[in-house]
C-alpha cells in the first residue's frame, strides 16, 4: 500500500503544485498529516514569538496534492475514508477566555498545552477521559485557476471542519483539473460541532481508498455519504446562508438521484432533515445537511 508522509507540507491549493505522488482509480492508500501547527506547540516552552509568528502565516499544513489518475473535469472523486489513527498528542492553544463574546477569544491567546491521547481516549484530566473521534479538518482537491490559503473553503473543499468527514465516510469532491490533486491536513482528535473554541489538533494516519464517478449535474459544493445519511456541505459570509445553501444542495440531490418532485423533496426535508454547524471560525461559514437514508424511496440507485 502506498504511504505518503508529512515531510513536505503545503499551506495553499493550488493547480501549480506538482503531485507528491499517483494512486489509481479504486486504489487504496495511506497519508501521514499533521497538526494544524505543523507540530510546532507540542510543549508550553514552544509558545515564543517567533514560533507563534510563524504558525500565523503557515497555519494548517496539507499533506499532498495527490494526483489521481484518470481524473478529469466532467468527473469527482469519491474519497472513502477508511480508518483515521491519532498519531501525536492533541495539541491546544490556550486562551484567556475572558471576552464576552467567544469570537473575541481567538483574539487573547496566552499559551499552548497538550492533551495525552491513550487507548483511543484523550486524557482530558485525572477524572475524566474522552474517546477520540478524528475528523479531517481540511480535504480538497486543487481548484482551477486560484491559489487559496489553506485556511479557506469552498466549492473545492478545503478548511470545512465537517465532524462527518471521518472513518467510514465517503466525501464527495469535484475534479476542476486533471488529476484533480487532493490535500489533507488540519486533523482533530475530537471536535464538537461548530468549533467555537479551539479543540485538540492532532497528526493521524488517514486510510483511504478514492474512486472516480461522473460529477452530478447539481452539485455545486462538498457531499458526505455515510451509512444512514447524505450530507451537504456549504461555505457562506453568514452562516445562515451557508446553511440555506446546504438545504438547497440537498434539496436537489435527492430530487435528481431519488425521482422525488421538488415539492415533495422539499416537503420530506422539512420533516427530517437536519442543517447545523460544521464551523464558524474561518473566513467563511460553513454549514451541513443531514438527510437520514431511512427516509428516502427504497428503489433509488444504491450510493457508494
């Protein structure tokens, strides 16, 4: 199995970065990431001037891009994420918490920690441990003519912090180039929805295997498939348009895949359907549609 390490981390997405390396079409292998800080706040004594400097300008280094063969526009890669292992301590920047609004908190940070990760479990104190459940913060493919920070969203992908894009997911991406080039990074050991505050940013070991399919004709942004639902995923200035454009989104997925009339797709997703926050502490908001597979037409054509 293919592995590709974490030794040549990228900070934006980009077409005009060469591939660090080919997987074939259904092939499946492995990336190494690394923490949002490229592993430079692993200890109290990191935090100096000029390591806090640096993170802010290099903030959320990728793994890749890895170049799929075959891709072409016209097409999207279909990324199954087979396994995600936390590899290093969940790294945290502390924050003073003092302002009265938390988007103000980012603002006075003071120091940097680690959380222990043991057994599967982060070591939150002597009284209370939490399973991991890693998630890939950043996942894109290259887009076509902009270079974008790797701290942005979009279309594309990118900094989407989305808690359903993780071990047993497929994550849906469109292919704007040939090749289309994936980037991975930005990892969390355990995030809650939104990520208000900062939570542990870890390295990790992604498994996973990427398969081509034609591109839908609606989609216009991110899907998520899991098991027992369909997510979209949209980035806005406000997260109530990122959330009005993830309905949207879903709405036409499941008229074009499931036969359902745009009223009655719009009808079942009033009853069942769920939008919520993946992020908002990015430039743009990011918000998801969950629509539970229990709910639409048994006869729609099987999802991979």
């Amino acid at each position: 199995m293919q592995h590709f390490p974490c030794d040549d981390l990228k900070y934006e997405y980009s077409a005009r970065h060469e591939p660090i390396g080919w997987v074939s079409n259904g092939e499946t292998f492995q990336v190494s990431t690394e923490d949002c800080f490229s592993g430079r706040f692993r200890h109290p004594d990191d935090y100096t001037p000029e390591n806090v400097a640096w993170v802010n300008e290099h903030l959320n280094g990728l793994t890749g891009p890895i170049g799929v063969r075959g891709a072409s526009p016209g097409q999207v890669v279909a990324l199954r994420i087979e396994a995600i292992t936390v590899t290093t301590p969940g790294c945290v920047v502390l924050s003073r918490f003092s302002y009265p609004s938390p988007q103000d908190w980012w603002h006075e940070e003071v120091g940097c920690s680690t959380f222990p990760i043991d057994q599967n479990e982060i070591v939150f104190s002597d009284a209370l441990r939490i399973p991991v459940r890693p998630l890939i913060g950043c996942l894109a493919t290259a887009p076509a003519r902009a270079v974008v920070p790797s701290t942005h969203e979009g279309s594309y992908g990118g900094n989407l912090d989305c808690n359903e894009m993780a071990a047993g997911a497929t994550v849906i991406l469109p292919v704007a180039i040939p090749g289309a080039l994936l980037y991975l990074g930005d990892c969390k050991a355990r995030m809650g929805d939104g990520e208000v505050v900062i939570c542990p940013e870890a390295g990790t070991l992604i498994t996973a295997t990427a398969n081509l399919r034609p591109a839908p004709a609606r989609m216009h942004g991110p899907r998520v498939e899991t098991s027992d639902a369909l997510i979209t995923v949209a980035s806005e200035r406000t997260l109530e348009d990122a959330c009005r454009a993830a309905f949207k989104y879903m709405l036409w997925w499941i008229e074009d895949d499931y036969g359902l009339e745009h009223q009655e797709a719009a009808l079942l997703m009033g009853m069942v359907a769920h939008t919520g926050i993946c992020q908002v502490s990015n430039p743009l908001m990011t918000a998801k549609c969950v629509m539970p597979r229990s709910f639409l037409p048994e006869h729609a054509a099987a999802m991979g």
